[in-house]
C-alpha cells in the first residue's frame, strides 16, 4: 500500500513550460496555507481530525484546475482564485469524510481512513466541520460563489444518492451512471474551472468553455478511478482496490460487462449479482475475471473519448502553455495509474 501520494510540492500534473509550473507551484504552496490555516479549531482534536486527510497527501488536482484555469485570464494571481481553490479543496474533502463512513473504506490517501482512525461519529462531524469552512470562505467571494457553491453541493449530494437507487423505468444503467458520476464528481470540477476563470476574470466565452471542460473532466477522473479501483492491484491509489465491488457500487466496466450475452461470462454475471461483501473468494475471483474482461478495454476507451472532447473545448482559448497544461490534464485524468 502506498503511502506516499503526491506531497504538495510536486504538482500532480506534467508541464512544459518553467515560468508556468513556478507560478503554479508557488499559488499552490499559498492554497496550501490557507488550507491548514481554514481546517484548524479552537480544539487541537478537531483540529487533528479535520487536517487527518489533508496532511495524508492527495493530488490537489481540484485547487491545481482553479489556478489553471485563472491563467485564462487577465488577472491570475487575484487572491479571490487562492481562495476559491481552497473552497473546492475543503468541499472535496468534507465529502471524502462522509464518503469513506458509507463505503465503510479502511484507507484512503494511503493512511488510516478517518472513520477508522477513530469511528463513524467523529469521521461524519468532521466532514460537516469542513463542509462549514468551506461555506464560510465562500462567502467571502461573493453571492454569486455561494449561489455557485450551493448549487454544486446539490449536485454532489444527488449524485451520491442516485448511486445508491435503481435507474427509472427505461432508463439505460449506463446512462444512469454517467448522470450519477457528473453530480458527484463531475459539479465540483467543473465548478473548479469555473471558479478559476471568473474571478481571473476570463471573457463569459472562455468561462463558459472552461466549466463545460471541466464537467467533462471530472466524469472521466471518476469514471478512471473506477477503473483504477478494479485494475489496480497493489493499492497505488492510495485506496483500497475493488472497494467498488465489495460495496455492490456500479461503476462502467461492470455495467458493461452486464451488458454481455456471451456464455463465456455466465460466472462473471453470476458473481456480480452475489454478495461480495462478505465472501472473500468470490470476491477475488470476480475481481480476475473482470480485470481480464473486454468491458474494462471498451471503458477505458470510453474515457479516453470523453478526454478528446474536453480537449477540444480548449480550441475557445489561444494556443501556449496554458492550453498545453490543460490538455495535459485531460491526458492525465483519463490514463490515471494513481
Ligand atoms: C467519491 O466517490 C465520492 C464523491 C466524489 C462525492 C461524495 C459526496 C458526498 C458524500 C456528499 C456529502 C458531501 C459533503 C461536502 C459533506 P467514490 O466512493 O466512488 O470514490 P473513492 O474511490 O475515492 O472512494
Ligand atoms: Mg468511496
């Protein structure tokens, strides 16, 4: 199990250009402060609690798109961008708290998950502490950010919901996923790159160009987190792999392999409507024979297809390192390996 995920230092993003990657990195390094500094407490417990996942590591790749993002615009080094980076942050993270109580996870960023560490009380109240903090930076930046972030937290907290209920009548599982992983995922990302454009103060066309990249983006980090937590076999994510499928959570391999008519796959579908939860050998031998199925090539490709049209949203904004770096992070999102 690794862990050691990406300190804070190095960014979780590859970039060409020197004067870039500093400028970044030293906005980054700000954003960093700001996050210490907003989830501490009068009590040093709570304080200890809510900085647990914070200091455990995590790629920062929400607070990084802020600052890509503001590089749009004319004014990149606004201190509302630093803040808005350290609101996403903080929202990110309260949800990871709540996240990990109902997936009942034992790591995540390569430490002791929160509800492990101490228990299920502690792990949920921490994420409302965070969750708090959040709300009340984000006042700070105004009453269309707070309507922004409000709107958001909906879309997260339906999504979350919408993963745990059947699909409507003739609605396809696949595209009820897909809705699933934008609310969830997908919002916070978006508004993300949203966030980093308006208070750069970017044009409403490249605003608008940026929150539709980043909606895109964020579905295909789930969607290749997914993909990670069943490919995965040495806990690289800093998580526990096939998680997902302990949990009985869809994810897209798995619900394109249901999709499969081939006898060949009369086991695979017979494991995946058992209980894996308990049940240690079905659960690993699922796990093998969906790694080697030709559903995780054809989610893999979905992913890579859904980065190209990211990419392409890219062509509102002028060629040069900026564009470099934002297509950089669609490449990195849909091929993640941590
Ligand atoms: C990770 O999913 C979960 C999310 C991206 C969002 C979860 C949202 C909530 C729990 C709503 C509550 C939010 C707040 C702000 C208090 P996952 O389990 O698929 O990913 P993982 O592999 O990282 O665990
Ligand atoms: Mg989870």
């Amino acid at each position: 199990m690794s862990t050691t995920p990406t300190s804070a230092g190095d960014l979780a993003l590859p970039i060409t250009d020197p004067g870039l990657e500093r400028r970044l990195k030293v906005q980054l390094a700000r954003v960093e402060e700001l996050l210490a500094r907003h989830a501490s407490s009068r009590s040093t417990f709570v304080t200890e609690a809510a900085r647990h996942l914070l200091e455990a590591g995590g790629k920062r790749f929400r607070p990084l798109l802020v600052l890509l993002a503001a590089e749009a615009g004319p004014n990149p080094d606004a201190e509302e961008v630093r803040t808005a980076a350290c609101v996403v942050e903080l929202t990110h993270l309260a949800s990871l708290y709540h996240d990990d109580v109902m997936d009942e996870a034992l790591v995540r960023r390569g430490a002791d998950s929160a509800n492990v560490r101490w228990d299920n009380h502690v792990a949920i109240l921490t994420g409302d502490f965070l969750f708090a903090r959040s709300s009340e930076l984000t006042a700070e930046l105004g009453r269309d950010a707070v309507r922004i972030q409000s709107k958001t937290f909906a879309q997260l907290v339906e999504g979350q919901i919408l993963e745990g209920i059947d699909p409507e009548p003739g609605v396809d599982p696949v595209d009820h996923h897909l809705e699933v992983v934008a609310g969830k995922t997908g919002a916070l990302i978006a508004t993300s790159a949203l966030y980093g454009a308006r208070f750069a103060g970017a044009s409403p066309e490249i605003e608008r160009a940026l929150t539709a990249y980043g909606d895109i983006v964020g579905t295909a980090f789930q969607l290749s987190d997914d993909i990670l937590d069943i490919a995965s076999e040495t806990g690289e994510s800093g998580k526990t792999p096939g998680t997902d499928l302990r949990e009985g959570v869809p994810t897209l391999p798995v619900l394109l392999a249901k999709r499969s008519t081939d006898p060949a796959d009369a086991r695979l579908l017979e494991l995946l409507e058992s209980d894996l939860a308990t049940d240690d050998a079905a659960h690993a031998e699922c796990l093998a024979l969906l790694r080697a199925h030709p559903a995780m090539d054809e989610a893999r490709r979905y992913v890579v297809g859904r980065a190209h049209q990211a990419k392409d949203l890219l062509t509102a904004l002028p060629a040069g390192p900026v564009r470099d770096a934002l297509e950089a992070f669609a490449d990195v999102v849909a091929v993640r390996t941590s």
